[in-house]
C-alpha cells in the first residue's frame, strides 16, 4: 500500500442552483484546493489540519475519508491524517466544500493505492458531504465541475450528469466575495423550492447551450428569493460581462468576463466591503499529485 498521497482538485462557480430542482449545472474555474492523506493503523481516527482556514470544522474531512475506507471494506483497519490546503474562500457559495471533498476522496483512493472511476470518487466526496451535513442535494453539479472542469450540467438527485461543454476558450471570471460567510446548511430551502417553476426555464437555457444567459438568470432569481442585493451582478453585466449572478446560495457573486473587461469591473466593485477575485475558467481534470 502506498500509505500516503496528494491530490489537488479546483474550484467551480453556478450556473444554476439545484435547490429547487434537485438539477443543476455549474462551472469549473482554476480556484484550488489541496489534500494530502496518509493511512495509518488507527481505526476509525482522522485527524485533520485545514490548513487555509484553521477555524473551519473537520468534519467534512473526516467522513470523506471514511466513506472511502467504508467503499473498501477498511474502516475497521484503518485511519488517517489528512492536511489541506486552499485559495477558495469558505462559505461564500464558491464550492470550498466540494473541492475539499473531491481532492480528499482522490488522495484517500490513490493512498490506498485503489482503482475507481472518476464519478465513484465524486460520489463517495458527496457521501461524506452529506454526511457532515454542509449540503443540501449533495451538490453533484458542483462537484463534478470542481472534478472534471468546464460547464456540466446533472441531475443531482439520481447522481448523474446530464450534458458537458468544453468551452473553446476560458474567460476570465471575478468574484465578488462579500465578508460575511453563508453555510449551504442555513439557508431557507422552502424559499428556494418555491421559485422551482422559473429555475427549470434557466435550466433548460443551460441545457440548449446558453450557459451564461442561463447563470444570470439564477443568480437573479436566486438573489430575490434569499433576499441579496441585485447591483453587483447588474454592474458587472452593465461593464461588459458575458454573465453575472449569484454563486450557490451566496454571498459570492460571479461574473464571466472577456480579459479586457477585467480592470473596469474591478473599478465598479471596488467600492464594496469584501474582496475580489480573479481566476479563469478550468478545463483540467482533479489529478494525484506525484
């Protein structure tokens, strides 16, 4: 058994928010996270380090490594010591959790020196998501754009997905990230159900191609529902961006950009309490570091 390994998956921003639906599709962007784990003889034990953000909870990590260790029968065998790593700001909507899932996933797989299909790694992340409890529908579309990069539309609810574009080329995208954290977990899930009907219209948007029609829409949509402030995507779309709105249940709000736009949104949200981001989107795979 190799006994010890690091993978490294990226982030993702909405295109739509599968709440209401139990469907979605988001987006891969260069955003990073970082996992090393190593086994060890102590059943059962995980001892995390977040490296990036010391205050958050393990327990994300420790039932992902868990729900590894049970897909191979080993939980009564083995723990672990897991350490990550991350630029992706945390509950801020910006997919920390499912690339925190997915980089712990691959490493504990690849430390165990195992074979799985890339989806089995996504869904034994999303087992441990669940059960740590920081999602709601186990945000399958979020993680298999962390995973696979590019737009990738699913069906959260039966785990599959649904539809993949490969972009042509990667704009650059910014986030907005307001300072105040919203856990996924908090937020008012009857409110998001009841807008069901115009989130399937933005779905399908998606799903015919119009991705970034398609992420305004929900970030609108979902923006009135939870009761956030529409200006910062109707600036960022006013100053030239393909599309801008709401990432997961906020409060980061993302816009999709041609490079040259990047310095006058920037000016437009300077303004604002909170920081701003800039990455492109990721077209790369989640990979064991060697």
């Amino acid at each position: 058994m190799r006994g010890k390994a690091e993978a490294i998956t990226h982030g993702a921003a909405t295109i739509i928010n599968a709440i209401a639906t139990g469907k979605g599709a988001a987006i891969g962007v260069d955003l990073w996270t970082k996992a090393t784990v190593s086994i060890n003889e102590d059943p059962g034990v995980v001892h995390v380090k977040i490296l990036s953000d010391s205050s958050e909870n393990p327990l994300l990590a420790q039932k992902t490594v868990m729900s590894v260790l049970k897909r191979f029968g080993l939980e009564k065998k083995y723990g672990a010591k897991v350490e990550t790593q991350s630029n992706i700001p945390v509950a801020r909507g910006m997919k920390s959790s499912s690339a925190a899932a997915n980089a712990i996933a691959l490493a504990t797989t690849a430390a165990l020196e195992r074979n799985l299909d890339d989806v089995d790694v996504v869904k034994l992340g999303i087992d441990g998501a669940l059960e740590a409890k920081v999602t709601i529908t186990g945000a399958f579309d979020d993680a298999c754009a962390s995973f696979f990069g590019g737009v990738v539309i699913t069906d959260n609810l039966e785990r599959r997905i649904v539809k993949r574009f490969e972009l042509p080329e990667a704009p650059a995208v910014l986030f907005y990230v307001p300072t105040k954290k919203t856990y996924t977990a908090e937020t008012d899930v009857q409110r998001m159900k009841e807008i069901a009907p115009i989130v399937k219209i933005a779905y399908n948007e998606a799903l015919s191609g119009n991705y970034w029609a398609a992420l305004t829409m929900n970030g609108l949509i979902y923006s009135l529902a939870l009761g956030y402030d529409l200006s910062p995507s109707v600036e960022a779309i006013t100053a030239g961006a393909y599309a801008s709105g709401l990432s997961g249940t906020g409060p980061a709000v993302t816009a999709i950009l041609p490079e040259d736009k990047i310095d006058l949104i920037k000016d437009v949200w300077r303004s604002r309490e909170g920081e701003i981001l800039e990455a492109h989107i990721n077209k790369e795979k989640a990979k064991v570091v060697d």
